[in-house]
C-alpha cells in the first residue's frame, strides 16, 4: 500500500478534487436555506459558547453572594442571580459545556452500537437478523424517557450515568436506520465483487456498508440531538441527572421551580437556553435532511 | 379458494399474536433485569442493615435469590402474568393496586390532550398541505418545531406563571382547588366525569379550570407530531392521479381536498395517532410532575426519587404494554381501514 503507483496517486487527487467540488456545491445549497442557516448559526453559537465559557463568563458559576440573592436581571446580573446569589449568564454557559458533553457521549457511543447491531443483522440476515431486530424492538417499545429513568435508578443519579441512560434507549432507531440500508447494499454488484475478492465480512461491513450509511445517520443523528438534550434536562430537571451545583440547564430550572412565581427568571432563562439549542438542531436537521435525502434531491 | 383465505388470515393472526408476545416476554426481561442489576439489595430493604446473619439468609431463600438467574426469571415472569407486580414500600399497597388508583388520571389527561391534539393538528397539517411552501406551510412548520424544540415541563412552569399566577385564568397545580378536594365521590377516577355525577357545577368547573391547562399542553405537544404527519401524507395524496382526475372532472377545490385526499390519508393517520397517544403517556411523566396531578407518571417519578423499585420498575411495565398494544390496535385498525388489505 506504501508505494502507490503514478495512475493510484492522479485516481486519488482527483477524488479528493471531485469530494472537494461535491462539498462546496453542498455548501452552496445549504446556504440558500434560509433557516437551515439559522440553525447552523445557533449551533455553532453553542460551540463557541461551552469553548469559550471562562473567558464569556461574568462571574464565577459556582461562588456564591448573599447579598445579591435572587437579582432581577439587570447591569450586574444580565440574567439576574438565582437563590444563592450566583450569576445565571454565567451558569448557563458553563452549562453549555456540559450539554455538548452529554450530547456528544450520547451520539459517539450510540450510533455505533445502533451501526454494529444493525449493520450485523441486515448482512447475515436469517436468525441473526430475527434475534437482532427483537431485541431492538423491545427497546423501541418503551418510551425512551421511561426507560432512561429506569436505567438511571439503576446507575444512580449523575451526568454520566445520564448519558449511559440515554445511550441505553437511543441506539435502536441507528439500527432500524443501518439495517434497512444494509438490506440495499447486500446484493449489489459490487458488494459481490469485494466478497469474491476475498474480503472478509467484517472488512465489507466496516469498509464497504457502513460508509454508505453514515449519510442517513448523521441526518438522524442532527435530529437525535434536540431529543437527548429534552431528555437529559428532563433528568436533570426530575434530580436525577448532573447534580447540584453543577450548572446543568435541566436542574438550573428544578430549583428555579421554587421561586417560579416571585423570581420567575431563575427557571425562565435555563429553558430558554434549552430551547433555543434544541431549536438550532433541528432546524440544522430539516435542512440536512432536504440535502442529503436522495429522494429530495431530484428537487430544483 | 376460501379455506386458503382463511388460512392466510388466520396465519397472519397468529403471526401477529407471537410477535406481541415475544415483544411483551422481552419488555419483562429488561425490566427483570434492570430489576436485578439494582444496587439497592432486596433483603436488606426488608430486614434492616442490623439483622443477624441468620435472619438475613432466611429472608434471602425465601425470596429465591439462592435460586438460578433463570429460575428466579420464571418466577418473575409468573407474577407478572397472574398481576402481581409486587409492593411499593412507600404506599405499602401492591403496586398494581397503586398503579390501578393512578392510571385513570392520567387517562383521562392523556385522552383529553390527543383530543385537542387532533382538533389542532389535523385541519393544520391539512391547510400546510394545501398551501405549500407558502406562508400557512411556514407557520405551521415552525409552530411545530417550537414543540419539537420546548421542554414541556418548562413550557408548563412559564404557563403555570402566566395563566395561573399572573392571569388568573386556570387553576393552578392539582385536579381541584383544596376546598373542593372532598365535595364529590371517587367513582370512576375520572375527575371530570365524578364531579358531573355529583351534580355540582362548581365542582365540576373547578375541575375543568385545573385540567385544561396541562391538557392544552400535551395536546400542544402531540399537534407537533399530528401535523406534520398530516402535511406529509396530505402531500402524497394531494401528487396521486385520481386527485387529477377530480380536478379535471370540475370539482371544487374545498370538495376534493376534504372528501378525496384526507379520506385517503385518514387510513395512515390512525396510526400516527395511536403513536403520540403513546407519546403522550411518556410526556406525562414531566406534565404530571409540573402539575402535582395524580397519575401514573408523577408516581414513577416519585416513586424512583425514593428508590422504590418495584413500583418503577411495575409502572415502566404497564406503559411499555400499553404502548405495544397500541402499536398492534393501531395496526389492525389500518387493515380493518384499509379496503386494499382485506
């Protein structure tokens, strides 16, 4: 493989030529889309936001002030303070940091699971496939949020084990997704060339089928990510996700219930942040899916 | 030619009996195994951490924990079928009991959300539909990725602010003001159906004041869905052939939109419907807990703050069936629907 001939190095230049040129007419299209943009604007607004948290902070998110308890918003305290006279702006970026952190474990340890087992399945088909596709199913039976709940009762309260929850309940749609997929790609010519190559299952699963699936993923990935951030600030907000006083936007709104009524901006502002994140991603879904489902694309 | 018609139905009856089966033995799998897996052990929650070592060990054979995984599992999965969920420590009623004084609220509250739910989304998702890509379609789209994107119990804290405590208009956390709490009979469980009984209106306003609030909320939630389901299969109808035809025949628009396309996408909504009912009773769980009503959710919920398992564990059971068997009736109902799949 070291020694690639001159034919090998010009094929591979002008691939990467034609994946460059695929890109920047992908780029073209979705800057047209004007909510897409919207999306996308707001996602990297989180990024920048849980990256640059210290430095955007006004205050430390964890001191407490007791004089300033429970501020209205205001020059001090752009998004007033909550109960213990800390600063909610700050809070809620810092808290930025850990949605991202539980999105992210959710999506790296998810999709591949999903990817594996369906993937697995839809190439052996027969029994492997009818086993697979049960289990998968019963997880898809349960309410994913009834069952994360379940899980964490049994891991115990906190971010991780939140996200292992989570995890837990999100895999079964990658894996209806890569099955189906993977069903398509079996009996194509050019599987059946690779196989008589000689490839083992596995290096046609990995090299060959899962490539061809990530396109779909990462669409249902884009949309996945709205629902695992509801769902984590769902724990978060029941007690049994991050705990105190970690800045975690679902929690940030549990003790904000306390004062709902008087100081309404302690639970406001969290869910406000919540909901314009998860606003971005599936605006940012929409979009990628119009792009880069096949059956869109036709479409002028 | 008949008998083979009849084989085949009755095939694809027991085809669909064994996958509901087979799905329901997995659902009790996961929660038996969830249940073993639990670090809170079991004899210790019922003698206490100072039991002598011989108590312990009694209590730990007479609940069958020296016995195999799979031995305990059959056990289990005995008591499951012949309903017996086992005991909740807090309340200290069997939990199917609890679950059985639970359910109807949420219920009724579920009920009463995917009601408004199809008032609201259907006729949206049909008027998105018909006017595509224009200003209506966008509207729609984005009220339904604002619920999509909102978390419901922090949409029902800000309502609870704005309509119960600044407003005036509902009332506030509860299914009745604490005045009316004993003015009426617990019959069905249904609040508003026990307090028409009683005959007395301002109970039975009372009522209504403290559900529409969280049942404008889930019905809010499920339109997200509903609409959107709507548009898309409106669509599909709206692009077929015969719908030309109809159109070409002279017909008004209003007439084939109406009587044409969404009698033909009314089949597939069935089940869209019968999938965010399902939802609902998930979404309950943070609706219930936000307005302290008493059902099925906020019992989980409380129940797993107090590590309650059994009570959990028999409740996640009960919506996991609920939800399969709103899967397989939404199912038969589409081929009972349906004239082609006779």
């Amino acid at each position: 493989m070291a020694d690639l001939t001159p034919e090998q190095t010009g094929a591979r230049a002008s691939l990467a030529e034609a994946r460059w040129a695929e890109f920047k007419s992908f780029a073209k299209r979705f800057g047209r889309n004007r909510l897409g943009m919207i999306g996308f604007s707001i996602t990297v607004l989180l990024v920048v936001a849980a990256a640059l948290a210290p430095w955007l902070a006004t205050h430390d998110p964890y001191l407490p002030s007791l004089t300033a308890r429970l501020t209205p918003p205001g020059a001090e305290y752009w998004l007033g303070s909550d109960e213990l006279g800390r600063d909610i702006y700050s809070r809620i970026l810092h808290g930025a940091r850990l949605t991202l952190f539980i999105v992210l474990l959710v999506i790296v340890t998810s999709a591949p699971i999903g990817l594996l087992v369906g993937i697995t399945a839809g190439y052996f088909g027969g029994w492997t496939d009818r086993i697979f596709m049960r289990i998968t199913d019963v997880f898809l039976a349960i309410p994913k949020l009834l069952l994360a709940l379940a899980f964490v009762a049994v891991l115990g309260p906190g971010i991780v084990n939140a996200a292992l929850a989570i995890t837990l309940t999100a895999w079964p749609p990658y894996a209806r997704l890569a099955r189906a997929e993977t069903l398509m790609i079996r009996n194509s010519d050019y599987v059946a060339a690779i196989r008589l190559a000689g490839a083992s299952p596995l290096r046609i699963m990995v090299r060959h089928v899962a490539p061809l699936c990530l396109s779909s993923v990462i669409v249902r990935m884009t949309f996945d990510m709205a629902g695992i951030i509801l769902i984590a600030a769902g724990l978060g907000f029941i007690g049994l996700g991050a705990q105190p006083p970690l800045p975690e936007w679902g929690a940030m709104i549990a003790t904000g219930r306390k004062f709902i009524f008087d100081q309404w901006w302690v639970a406001a502002m969290p869910g406000l942040a919540i909901f314009i994140v998860c606003l971005g991603f599936n605006l940012l879904g929409d979009a990628l899916r119009d792009l880069l489902d096949p059956h869109l694309r036709q479409r002028p | 030619m008949g008998q083979s018609r009849l084989w085949r139905a009755v095939r694809r009856l027991a085809d669909g009996a064994l996958t509901v089966a087979i799905t329901l033995l997995g659902l009790v799998a996961l929660t038996f195994f969830i249940g073993r897996i639990v670090p809170i052990d079991p004899v210790l929650t019922i003698v206490g951490e100072k039991a002598p070592q011989a108590v312990y060990d009694r209590v730990f054979i007479e609940l069958g924990l020296d016995k195999p995984l799979y031995e305990q599992f059959f056990v289990y999965l005995g008591e499951v079928i012949r309903g017996d969920l086992g005991t909740s420590f807090v309340t200290t009623r069997p939990v199917i009991v609890d679950i059985g004084r639970f359910f109807p609220a949420t219920f009724e509250l579920a009920t009463l959300g995917i009601v408004l739910g199809i008032i609201l989304g259907v006729p949206a998702g049909v008027v998105a539909a018909v006017n595509r890509e224009k200003w209506p379609d966008h509207l729609i789209r984005v009220i339904g990725l604002i619920g999509y994107s909102v978390p419901i119990f922090w949409l029902s804290l800000m309502a609870l602010l704005v309509f119960y405590a600044r407003l005036e208009w509902v009332g506030g956390p509860g299914q009745l003001d604490i005045s009316y709490q004993y003015s009426y009979t617990r019959v069905t469980g249904l609040v508003l159906v026990d307090t028409a009984m009683s005959g007395d209106f301002a109970v039975f306003a009372n009522a209504l004041s403290h559900i529409i609030l969280p049942a404008i909320l889930l019905g809010y939630y499920s339109m997200a869905y509903i609409s959107r389901m709507t548009r898309s299969l409106m669509l599909e109808q709206l692009n077929a052939e015969y719908v030309l035809t109809a159109r070409i025949k002279g017909l008004r628009e209003a007439v084939v939109v109406t009587r044409h396309a969404l009698r033909n996408a009314a089949i597939p909504l069935v089940t869209v419907i019968a999938l965010s009912y399902g939802m609902l009773l998930e979404g309950s769980v943070l609706i219930e807990t936000v307005f302290a009503w008493p059902g099925l959710g906020n019992y989980i919920a409380s129940s797993l703050l107090s590590g309650d398992m059994e009570a959990v564990l028999g409740g996640t059971l009960v919506v996991g069936a609920i939800f399969v068997f709103l899967n397989v009736a939404s199912d038969a109902l589409y081929r009972v629907l349906d004239p082609r799949s006779r």
